[in-house]
C-alpha cells in the first residue's frame, strides 16, 4: 500500500502545498506540487478564501490519507506568526470537512526527517527534497520544497503501514495517520 501524504508550509503571502506517495519501503515519488500566492494589498479574508479554495482543490484533485502541516513556532514578528496560524486553521478544517486526519510538525523536525539534522537551512532541505523524490531540478520556491518536506516527514515518521494494526494492543497509540493507513490497508486486502 502507497500513503498520499498532502504537505502544507503554510503563509499568507505564499502557501507551498505538495503531495507525494511513499511505499512501504518509503521510497517517495512526487504527485504535484505548487504555490498559493495572495497579495498584502487584498483584505485578509479575500486571501484567506483564495487560500481555501486552492486546499479545497488539491484536496479533492489528489485525495490525499492524511495532510501534514508546518506547526505554528514562536518568531519575533507577531504578525507573521498570526498570519501562519490563520493559513494552517484553513487548511486544517478544510482536511476536517472530509474527514482527512491531519499532522503537525516543527521546522526542526521536518530539517531532522529530512537531512538528518534539525538545524539544517532551506537550502540543504531543498537539496535532500530534490535528492529524494528523484527530480531533475529543485522545486521552487522554498515554500514549495518546505510542503514537500512535510509531507515526506509526515509518511516516514508514520512508519511503514506494514506493521501497524487498528486493534489489539498498542493501537491506541497509533497517530490518526498511522491508523487512517492501517484502516485502508485493511481494506485494500478485503477487497482482493
């Protein structure tokens, strides 16, 4: 069984949302990526519905398992951080509306998924990024790369699927993502 994992780095003036698949042996391919772009100049619930619109979109283009979404982490700029927060509630009840369970994860952990260490900069996330989903050129902007990276982290931290069960012991400790694959899993085999 294949996990889609939907990544989200959110933000006002860019939104970087990407999706990949990842195998069992979490080899991961790239589906689709992309940018939201909204103006400072348009009112705020202007740019959050244009924001809404496109994870409606993506959401329902690529039904995704699960959408990973960059955790909100103290910065000196409030508005940025505000700004962050209202992207992320958007994108998080549009994945609540159909049911679509949702991660969140910190920067440090998605540079520590993806490179090895949690102090990596964007450059080096975007170089492992490119590496890993095997492209021919690095997605761009880093807001794209970041999604993409998330959604990565998201899949090889939910573990391989192939060992986690929906019931029996233990699996009250699964996350919703683990369980949501498990589930489909289980599924998938009833159906053959």
């Amino acid at each position: 069984m294949t996990l889609r994992v939907l990544g989200v780095d959110p933000g006002l003036t860019r939104c970087g949302i990407g999706v990949v698949d990842v195998e069992r042996n979490r080899r991961a391919t790239l589906v689709a990526v992309g940018v939201v772009g909204t103006s400072p100049e348009q009112s705020l619930d202007q740019r959050l519905l244009v924001i809404a619109l496109a994870i409606d979109e993506w959401l329902d283009r690529h039904e995704p398992h699960v959408v990973a979404v960059e955790r909100v982490f103290s910065q000196l700029n409030v508005s940025t951080v505000m700004g962050v927060a209202q992207a992320s509630g958007v994108v998080i009840a549009a994945a609540a509306r159909r049911g679509i369970p949702v991660a969140m994860h910190t920067p440090s952990e998605v540079k520590a998924a993806v490179t090895g260490s949690g102090t990596s900069n964007k450059d080096a996330v975007t170089k492992l990024v490119t590496k890993i989903l095997r492209l021919e050129a690095p997605p761009r902007p880093a807001d794209a790369a970041d999604a993409l990276a998330l959604a990565i982290t998201h899949a090889w931290r939910a573990g391989t699927g192939a060992s986690i069960a929906t019931t029996g012991p233990g699996s009250q400790s699964l996350t919703p993502a683990q369980r949501a694959w498990a589930e489909a899993e289980a599924k998938a085999r009833r159906g053959r």
